[in-house]
C-alpha cells in the first residue's frame, strides 16, 4: 500500500489496459473516459461504473444511460448526495482510492491525495466497491434525455408517428423506433490541368459531395441514382443542416438505438474511400488531335493533388420506423425525421385503410359511406342506381323492382298505389294533382304530346271528354 500526493494520470491510466475487469467508482466522470470504459467492454474486459446523476455530469449520465445492461458493461446511477468514493480496481489485482474523480481535470490538472492497493490489499477495496454496488442497486434511474451532436434536426414523434392517409386515427402504433445513424459528409472539389500530346491540354473540373455509412463502409452515392433511400439520405445529409448539439428525449412512446457506438471507420479512413470514388466516377479517356494521326485518346485518372476535401464531417441521421396494425393487418412505415420524406410505407399516399377488411387502398379507390362514415374499399360497398352515391354494404340492402339494382334508403321509393318499392329516378308525377307514383301505375295518354297522370285524374279526364 503506498499513500502519494501527485498528479494521478499516470497511476489511473492502467484501468485503460485492463484485461479482466475495471470497477470504478466516481462521482464525476468525463464522456471521454466513459467512452474507453465502453470500448473496453466490446474487447470482453468486465465494466462496472457507479456514478452520479449531477447536473454536471449530465453529458456523461446521458452517454452511459444508453449503453447500460449492454454485454460486460453495466451502470448504477446515483444520487449525488451519497456518492462520494472514488475507487478504481483493475484486475482484482490493482486499486486506488482517494480524492481523484476520472475527469481530465482530476487526473491531469489538480494534485490529489490517493493510496494505491496491490496484489491480496484490494481484496478489502473490492468488498467495499461490491457493498456500494449492491446498496445502491435499488437507485437506477432510467433515462429520459440523451445529448448528442452533429445531428439533424428530428421531427417530433407526435407529427411522425401519422401517416399520410386520410383515416389514421384507426391505427394502432404497435412499435415505434427512432434509429440515429452515423455517416461521414465529404464535401470535395476537383481540379486538374491535364497536359495532352502536341501541346495540347484540358482543364478537368468536378465538385461534389461522397456520403459513407460510417458502420459499414459503404458508400451511397455508388446506389443513389437507382436507390430511392439513398437518394433521400444524401439530399438530407447535403441541404439539411445539422445542430451542434442538442438534446433527444426518451419515451416509452419509443424505443432509441444509437448506432453512434457502431462506427468501424474514421475520418480518415472515410476520406480514403472518398478519394478512391472520386478518382472513378472521373475517370476517362480525354481526346486530342495527333497531327498525324488524327483524333486519339489519352486514359485519364484524378492525382491526390487534383483532390481537395472541403470538409468531412460525422454527422447522426435520425430515421423513424413504425409499425401499426388494424384488424388482422401490420403496415410499416420509415421516414427521415430530418425531413419527414417517406423512405419505406405500406400505405398509399392521400389513399386510406378500409374500415372492413383492413387493406390499404389508393386514393382513387377510396370511398366515405354517407351513412356510418367509414372509409372503404369497392369490395366492401356498392353504388346506388338511383343517386350513384357509394354506400357500405351494410347501408344499401334494398333493390329497385323496375331495374333491380341496389338502391339506398335515401332514393327508395313506396308506390301508394301498388306498394312496390323502386328507385326515385323511376318516378312519375301525376300532371294534375302532381302524385308520384311508379312507372307500372301511371297513366300515359296521347300519341304525340304525351300525359302522365294517376288513375284518378286520368278517370276524371275521360268523364270531362263525355
């Protein structure tokens, strides 16, 4: 056991190269130093961390929330008021406490009292790191806010989750997720002075913008002229401009996934892949004239000197999935939050979902029943042959006896003479006492100028003729 009162960074380093296990208690802790504990992690090496919930480790807090309960990486959040140990065990063989948080400042600026535990001496320290890790168990916090930066603006759940139809409020949202996803902007110009034989020359001139998901290497622009989404994604990423920083609430609306913590390339591993794309799409063979052999072709490829990176930027995408369900249906929906241009949908634009059997349906082919208001497709309703209004099944079950079609209750008609039922546009008015009656009780009379009257005028004519 030694006791030193000296800059502790040299001493607190090691927990960096641990290969085991790292336990750190600390009630500050910097986003950089959570972030090698994390990376750690990923390498198989066991990380426990308690910290605080203080405002000024809000940062930190909002960092290591998302990643808590992930393999060999846990977190217990704690209220700043008990927690004041600061206590780092490296391998079960290597410990120190004292007054050393694991901020910048702590290990590298201010000189701290702190004693270092060796070999069988951390057994005692382990015991009271496990005491506070099981004490405070109870005291988790989830998140709710997460910070992040270089993010494009994100259209707010309420306003996404609805989808372009004109029925929404039917659907129910069974899962919601709000993805960010990290992809490195490169912004370049191209431009070179190519010297050709006899003295001739042309100037090759290009500006533009590469984008690459940095998780996977891959770079969009190769797919953009036959790929709706990566088309949309490049246009966002290039017009849409993105916040410095700011701040993502977490809801139990919706599930958020930061694939921040999948990057597998760096900036200038991006910008090697840049260049080698731009070198292809520029690449060609420049004609010139041979004085004496006429028109010939030299091959061209772009130098690195030619190339100049205007900016390469990381920068988070966020894009919205949901899926919903109706009756025995699921619709599933992506959209960019930055935007909210629909990357992927089950539903037709402008269209809706039939309230009977649950298809989704264009706007052409949608139909309102008058009566109960659903919106439905053709197979669930008919036409009146009355009013040519459309009708739900349910609410047109009549027919008309003279051409016997479906008519609706509105257009339905009762001869008071005969009680046949028939549809309104049947009907005939008695000339004189003006009394609608069907075409089969109606009285014709004349040959040129025809008369329509019911029976009892009509006898009432005759009688006047004698």
């Amino acid at each position: 056991m030694r006791t030193l009162n000296e800059f502790a960074w040299k001493y607190v380093k090691r927990i960096f190269y641990a290969k085991k296990s790292v336990w750190v208690c600390s009630p500050w802790i910097s986003k950089l130093y959570a972030q090698k504990l994390y990376d750690l992690s990923r390498k198989g090496v066991e990380v426990r961390i308690i910290t605080s919930d203080d405002e000024y480790n809000a940062e930190t807090y909002s960092y290591l929330s998302q990643l808590s309960h992930t393999t060999n990486f846990d977190v217990h959040f704690v209220k700043k008021e008990v927690v004041h140990s600061k206590i780092y065990i490296i391998d079960d063989n290597y410990a120190i406490t004292g007054a050393v948080n694991l901020t910048y400042t702590g290990l590298n600026k201010q000189i701290n009292n702190f004693t270092i535990y060796e070999n069988q001496e951390v057994d005692e320290i382990a015991k009271d790191f496990m005491r506070l890790w099981i004490g405070y168990k109870s005291e988790k916090v989830e998140p709710t806010q997460s910070t992040m930066k270089n993010i494009l603006p994100i259209c707010p759940y309420e306003k996404a989750v609805t989808p372009k139809i004109v029925n929404p409020e039917v659907l129910e949202v069974s899962s919601a997720k709000l993805t960010i996803n990290p992809y490195y902007l490169i912004n370049y110009s191209l431009l070179e002075n190519v010297k050709l034989p006899w003295y001739q020359q042309m100037v090759v001139k290009d500006k533009g913008s590469v984008v690459i998901d940095a998780c996977n290497s891959e770079l969009l622009n190769w797919h953009s002229s036959r790929d709706y989404t990566s088309q949309m994604i490049i246009r966002d990423l290039v017009q849409v401009k993105p916040l410095k920083e700011t701040v993502v609430d977490i809801s139990e609306k919706y599930s958020l996934e930061n694939r921040e913590r999948d990057v597998k390339i760096d900036g200038k591993k991006a910008e090697a892949l840049a260049r080698n794309y731009i070198k292809e799409i520029n690449q060609r063979d420049i004609p010139y004239n041979d004085r004496r052999e006429g028109k010939k072709y030299q091959p061209y490829v772009p130098s690195n000197q030619a190339i100049t990176i205007l900016s390469n930027d990381l920068l988070l995408l966020p894009i919205w999935s949901f899926q919903y369900s109706f009756k025995d249906k699921t619709f599933e929906r992506t959209i960019l939050a930055s935007s909210g241009e629909e990357l992927k949908t089950s539903f037709h634009k402008d269209g809706a979902v039939c309230e009977d059997c649950g298809s989704s349906i264009t706007k052409e082919d949608a139909r309102q029943c008058p009566t109960c208001n659903k919106w439905l497709c053709p197979a669930e309703g008919t036409v009146c042959s009355s009013c040519n209004g459309w009708f739900h099944k349910e609410h047109i079950k009549k027919t008309c006896a003279i051409c016997h079609q479906p008519t609706c209750d509105q257009c339905i008609m009762t001869c008071t003479i005969c009680k046949m039922e028939y549809g309104k546009d049947h009907s005939v008015n008695c000339r004189d006492c003006g009394l609608t009656l069907c075409p089969n009780c109606i009285v014709v009379s004349g040959l040129i100028l025809k008369k329509y009257r019911c029976p009892s005028c009509e006898e009432k004519a005759q009688n006047k003729k004698r």
